[in-house]
C-alpha cells in the first residue's frame, strides 16, 4: 500500500502533535501513516514500520527533545535520507520544543532544511505539508529496513518531560453537553411539519437496550479507542438519543434498518441507510442529521463533521450539534474551528450553568493543547467554579484533572500533586476506573520527577492493573515505564 506521508516521532508527541496532524491531513485527502502501537511490542510491528518507511512518498518528521535523542529516529531519518538519492526533497521537518542549533548538534544536513513549527496551528501545518507535496514529483525509492526501540527518557529536561508525558496518559479532557434531545423544542431543530414517506408495516425493535447496545458500538469502534473518558461518555449519551429516536419511528422501514445494523456493528451501513430515508422527506429536522453525525462519529469523521454542519444550516441554535461539531473538528486537529464552535456552544447556553461550564472546560482544552497555558487554567478555573456550584462530581473531576496537567507543565509539582489527588478522590467515589488508571498514572510521573521512584513504581503498578482490566491499549504506555524504570524489589 502506497502512503503520502510517513509521520515519523517520539510516542511522548503522538497526543500533542502527531495524531491531530494526521487527522489534519487525512481530511485534506492524503493516505498517511501513523502508528497507533507501541513501538516495542515486537517483530510484526517493526516489519510493519519496515513496510511503511518504503512505500511512503514523504516522512514528515516531528523534531523534539525526545526525538533527537532516539537510536529509533536516527534509523528512520536514515530512511528517508536514502530516499532522497531517487526522490527530491522527501523529508518535512517540524520543529516541536527545540531550535536549529539543537538540530544541528544531532544531524547537519537536516539543520539546513526548510523547516516549519508547532507554534503554528496544526491546520496551517498540514496545509503547507499538502502544498510541499502537490508540488513535488512522486518518484520510487528503495526499501531501507530500520529497528526500533523504546524511546529514551531524557533526564536532562524533566519540565518538557513532565507536558509530553502528560497527553500519554491522560491528555486533555472534553467536558459534556447534553444528550440529543428526542422532544420537539428548539435544540431539536423546530416542529417538524413535513411528510414522511412510510414503507411497508411495523417494524418492532422496543426491546433494543439503547445504553448496552451504544457501549458495544464504542468499544469496538478503533476511532474512539484513543478518546478520553469524557468524549466516551458524551458519545454514548448521543448514541443512546440516536438509537431512541430511530425506535420511535417503527413504520420507518429504512430506519429500522439502519437500527438493525448497529446491532450488528455496521454503523457505516447504518449512517447510508438513516441517509436514505432522509432523502425521502420533504422536509428534514435539524436533529435528523445529529443523528446522522453521531453514527458517522464511530467511523467517519469528514461525513460526521458535513452531518453536523448540515444541522446547524437547518437549525444554528442546534447547541448539540454545535458542541459535536466541536469534538470533530478537535479530532481533526483544526483547534481554531473547534473553539469557534465551543463559543458558540457558550452563546447559545444562556443561563444555563451547566452548558456555560461544558463550554468553558472544552474552550480550555483547546488552548490547553495550543500551549496558551495561562489561558486553557483560566476556562478550567471557570469550570471548576461552576460545577462545584452545582454539586456536578462528574464535571469536578475533569475540571481538577486538567487543571494538574497544567501546573504539571509549568514545573508546580507539589500543586499538580494536590489537583490529581482530589480527581483520583472522585473518580474512585465514582467508580471511574478509567478516570482512575489516568490519574494513577499522572501521579506516577509527578514522584518519578521528584525521584522517588519506589513511589512512582507503586502508582505506574495500580495504573496498569486498571488499564488491564478494562482492556485499555494505554496499559502499554504506563507498562513501558515499569519495565524501564522499576526494578523487581520497587
């Protein structure tokens, strides 16, 4: 298979930078390669990286402390450096967290590369790797095989260490607006006074669970493997007002259709068919396409993202459609368009505190992945005051969450301790174990800063025994630690 891009970074950048770039540039229409595994898991994945590094026309190539101090980085630059004896310019710098002379110390002939910065958006990035490589010729290259490692921990730079370490483990949280709702009013998109063609006779799906059969949906989606609690939680509440509302058209023959092949893990089947029946109205509610949006949400997120728009075409107060709008457009790294519709979503909340706060804690995630710290700890701060106001635990949690990766990055330990701490509290008052294991996690990073690995140890343990158990591929992150790190007697 053939690939535009090779993303080539450390896996302390993937949260931050690597995967919103990718999902960047997979919605401007390029085939990229990312890897989404540990990279120490065994021969099959170092074949696969084998195979991608020949096949791939470009190797973008995230330049990081970590990353300049990689044996693994060296082999693959190795790669593309020997590609561009047959291909003119195959290799796209981006410098993240370091400067030219830091390049230069390492690799002399990359330091005199156009480069770009990840203190430009991910949206402007991921244009301007797209103009690159429209205006260069696809030529063959060679195979080059390459070897893998862990990446180092460098022990030399434990403030950058402890911000990239961070997105590993728990990164920033999304914070929740109400499910779609299935009366008529205004998020809903109006009072539908349309005609709806009805085929054929009743069709009974009453006894589908909608809470158990959206979970399953979730679980086996790989889109959502990588989302955080929180965006989880969301998009089971959409899914369960999605599957509500198509059991409560049962002459709808096509939607009922499209109810059955969710049930059997076919949401794309589901979303053409649910599209189907759109087509046959004269008229469709803004809520319809919501609909639409949260099944493509499992799998498509260019089609999500056009459902969501088209809701917001029929309905612009459609609050929901606009925060999930927001989550698309987070996942496709385009952090500017998320924020407009995060305000939006604040606009439209009114009044209503519980709206005001989601839209604060997902404005402050946003400039929290933007590196505007000062500013993502004003939005969570704001957060925070309201849903402690309201007595929100589930909102509280992620509020502290945050708010310790924060001072986490700015070097305050001893305060990114104490807001870790008080989320670790509700999560286990709440039973969140996924919550859990993140915050364990966190904790360990914060005492293997300080040195104190025996303590560190301790949590990394706890964190991989929860991770574990819900079937989490973060279980390997957190176990990459303890076996670098913790002896048998820690």
């Amino acid at each position: 298979m053939q690939y535009d891009v090779f993303i080539s970074h450390s896996s302390h950048d993937k949260e931050e930078v690597a995967r919103p770039l990718a999902q960047a540039l997979q919605a401007r229409g390029l085939h990229v390669w990312l890897d989404e595994e540990q990279l120490y898991v065994g021969d099959s994945i170092r074949r696969g990286i084998d195979n991608a590094l020949r096949d791939s026309r470009f190797g973008v190539v995230i330049l990081s402390p970590a990353y300049l101090e990689s044996e693994w980085g060296q082999k693959e630059l190795d790669a593309f450096f020997a590609k561009e004896k047959y291909q003119n310019k195959s290799i796209l710098p981006i410098y993240h967290g370091v400067d030219v002379e830091d390049v230069e110390r390492h690799w002399m002939t990359l330091a005199d590369k156009i480069s770009l910065r990840t203190t430009e958006s991910i949206d402007s990035l991921a244009d301007k790797i797209q103009q690159s490589i429209q205006r260069s010729s696809d030529t063959s290259v060679s195979p080059v095989p390459v070897k893998k490692k862990l990446a180092w921990w460098p022990s030399n730079n434990w403030q950058w260490l402890i911000g990239v370490l961070a997105a590993c483990v728990i990164g920033v949280l999304p914070f929740v607006v109400p499910s779609q709702p299935t009366s008529q009013n205004k998020i809903a998109g109006g009072t539908f006074h349309g005609s709806v063609t009805q085929i054929g006779t009743q069709i009974n799906n009453s006894q589908v669970d909608e809470e158990a059969l959206a979970k399953r949906l979730l679980s086996g989606m790989k889109n959502i493997q990588q989302e955080s609690l929180q965006e989880k939680e969301k998009e089971i509440k959409q899914l369960e007002a999605t599957i509500q509302n198509l059991k409560n058209q049962p002459f709808d023959e096509l939607k009922q259709s499209a109810l059955k092949k969710l049930e059997e893990n076919k949401p794309a089947e589901a979303s053409e068919l649910l599209e189907q029946s759109l087509a046959k109205r004269s008229e469709v509610m803004s809520k319809d396409w919501v609909d639409v949006g949260n099944i493509a949400y499992l799998t498509d997120s260019q089609k999500a993202l056009d459902a969501y728009q088209k809701a917001i075409a029929i309905n612009p107060d459609n609050i929901v459609a606009w925060n999930q709008l927001g989550l698309i457009y987070k996942r496709l790294g385009r952090l500017d368009k998320a924020a407009e519709a995060y305000n939006h979503v604040l606009e439209l909340a009114g009044a209503d505190e519980s709206l005001q706060a989601a839209a604060y804690g997902n404005l402050g995630t946003i400039y929290q992945t933007r590196g505007e710290l000062d500013k993502a700890e004003e939005y969570h701060l704001k957060a925070l005051k309201i849903d402690k106001a309201l007595g929100r635990q589930e909102g509280i949690a992620p509020d502290y969450g945050n708010l310790g990766l924060i001072y986490r990055t700015r070097g305050e330990l001893d305060k990114a301790e104490e807001f870790l701490l008080k989320s670790l509290k509700i999560n286990e008052a709440l039973g969140r174990r996924e919550g859990m294991a993140k915050q364990y996690g966190n904790l360990g990073l914060i005492y293997g800063t300080r040195g104190e690995l025996g303590r560190a140890c301790q949590y990394w343990k706890k964190s991989v025994a929860i991770f574990k158990k819900i079937g989490s591929a973060k279980e390997r992150q957190v176990q990459s630690w303890i076996d670098e790190y913790c002896s048998e007697t820690q």
